[in-house]
C-alpha cells in the first residue's frame, strides 16, 4: 500500500509517494502562487497528489490516503483549517475542496506534528515512545507522538511548546505573552544574541564569518565562529544552551521523553558546541538526575513533514 503525505510551506508545496515503512518513493514539488485563494490552493494540493501518484505510475486505488501537513491550526474530525499565520487558509474545509478532485481519505495535521510523526516512523526517533519533536526555526514548533499515535491536546493546539513561558516578563511573543521560550530558543532567537554580543564586541570573528554586515548573521553564524575558537562566539552558544535547556528541562519533567528529537538548521551543529553540553545542562536541571530521555538531532530534514503526512492515517 502506498500514502501521500503534502508538505505545505509558505514558499513551496511538496508531495511524497511513501510505502508504509515511511519510505519517500516519488517527489513532486511546485512554488506556491501568492495570488492564490485558499480554495485554488486546495485544487492544487489534489493536483500535486496526482503528480506524485503518477510519478510512481500507480493507479488511484493504489493509493490508501493522502495526509496533508498545515503550517496552522486543523480540525481533522472535521476536516477543515482552521487558521494560518501565513498563508490564506481560514475556516477552509481543505478536504471536502480536496476530495471534490479526488475522492481520497484526506487526513489533516499540523506541519510541526506532522515532522514529529515523520522522525517517529522513519527517522532518528524510530519506534521511541513517547517522541518529542521540537524543530528550531522561526519559532519553536512542537510535536509529540505516544505509542505510535499524534497527541494534539483536546482541542487540536496541543503541544504548543515555543510558548511556554521560560523568562516572565520578557520580550514580548506574537502570541502576545511575554518571555515565551521560543524567543530566546528559537534560531531567531539566536540570530538576535549573536548581533547584541557583536554590537559589544567589535574585535570578535564573528564580523568576518558574516562579512562585517549584522543583516547577514544566520543561525549558523556563532557556530562557524565558536569552531574557530572565538571567546564571544562561545559565549553567545553558552547563553544560548542555557536558554534551550529551560524549555528541555520543563518537557523532560513533565513528560518524560524516551527521546527528544530537535530539527531545524541550528540543530544541524557539531555535537560538541550544542547536543553534548545541552544534554548536560538538561541533566543538570532535571528532577531526576539519571535522565533516561535522550536528546537527538532529527534525521530527515524537510522529509519528515511529508512522510509524517502521509501516515496520518495510521497515526490519529
Ligand atoms: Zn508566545
């Protein structure tokens, strides 16, 4: 049997023929249109199913659902999207769009649990129950899977873990809170302390990795420098553990993890500057010291929202 899972993203959609083990077949991917409407968009979702259906040359019975990734809020009981901070879906009811095109089951998920279901199935968080998926990005987008099923909360917007509050009366979150975790944790966030150390630190090698222009710092920026040695790049990674660990920590004592998997660019760096001594700090900080959660970098990249699409159906 074989699933289509859609990764939905601000700038490109993408879809994977997957077999059941979690194992991407066929790619079809197209940039999106920004002058679409949230129903063209679904017209296009189908056609991209299609594309990729065709791609592996099965017919449409060969294909047992189709899973769709949503960067935003989605009803799956009742089929509809809710909202998205990004794009123009609003109380769009995606799969009866969907399945005007294709009478398919539609399975509806959020793009960061949809990443979280994607490592558990096929990647470095195979089989671990339960998972935590966090992906450093923009924000800190969260997911957790249990025994093999998508844990949402009661009301869809569970897991929310970029806005657990990790410093009261900090900067204030396009939430509206203030001190939300995923202002200091997220790549933003490291982004914003390495130009502040900068800014202090006229001589540091961080102004060469990035040309000598604050505008071109990346998350990746302290991690070249720091591997080179430089003091201020050190720091800035120092700080920035310290400020990951204080979300870690509350979600490995609330929930014990067999593993937390950490996705997104930054989660990319050498063991030694981020994995080693943020395990350390996390099991510093923990209620119980022998800490039995392991902290892992993600495998699958950008995959692992369109395999965790694809096998929504099993994972709900
Ligand atoms: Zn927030």
């Amino acid at each position: 049997m074989a699933y289509i899972g859609i990764d939905v993203g601000g700038t490109n959609l993408v879809a994977g023929l997957v077999n059941d083990q979690g194992a991407i077949l066929k790619k079809a991917s197209r940039p999106v249109d920004k002058s679409m409407s949230d129903r063209d968009l679904c017209r296009e979702l189908a056609s991209l199913a299609e594309e990729a259906r065709l791609a592996g040359g099965l017919s449409r019975e060969g294909i047992q659902a189709v899973g769709v990734g949503i960067p935003g809020l989605v009803d799956n009981k009742t089929g509809v999207v809710v909202m998205t901070a990004n794009m123009p879906f609003r109380n769009t009811p995606l799969r009866e769009l969907f399945q005007r095109e294709w009478d398919v089951p539609v399975y509806l998920g959020n793009d960061a649990n949809c990443a979280a279901l994607g490592e558990y199935w096929a990647g470095s968080a195979k089989g671990c129950s339960p998972t935590v998926m966090i992906t450093l990005g923009t924000g800190i987008g969260g997911g957790m899977v249990v025994d093999g099923k998508l844990f949402t909360g009661f009301a869809n917007s569970g897991m929310e873990v970029g806005h657990m509050v990790t410093r009261p009366g900090g900067l204030t979150c396009g939430c509206g809170n203030q001190g939300c975790w995923e202002q200091y944790g997220s790549a933003t966030g490291l982004i914003r302390m390495t130009r502040e150390a900068m800014e202090q630190n006229p001589d540091s090698l961080l102004w060469q990795v990035c040309g000598g222009d604050l505008e071109k710092v990346q998350g990746r920026t302290p991690f070249q420098a720091a591997k080179e040695g430089d003091k201020t790049a050190l720091e800035v990674l120092e700080a920035y553990r310290q400020e990951l660990a204080l979300g870690l920590i509350s979600l490995v004592n609330v929930l014990q993890p067999e593993v937390i998997c950490m996705g997104g660019g930054v989660s990319n760096a050498d063991d030694e500057l981020l994995l080693t001594p943020l395990t350390e700090l996390v099991k510093k900080g923990s209620f119980d010291k022998t800490m039995p959660t392991r902290l892992v970098r993600a495998s699958l990249g950008n995959d692992a929202g369109v395999v965790g699409a694809a096998l929504l159906c099993n994972s709900l």
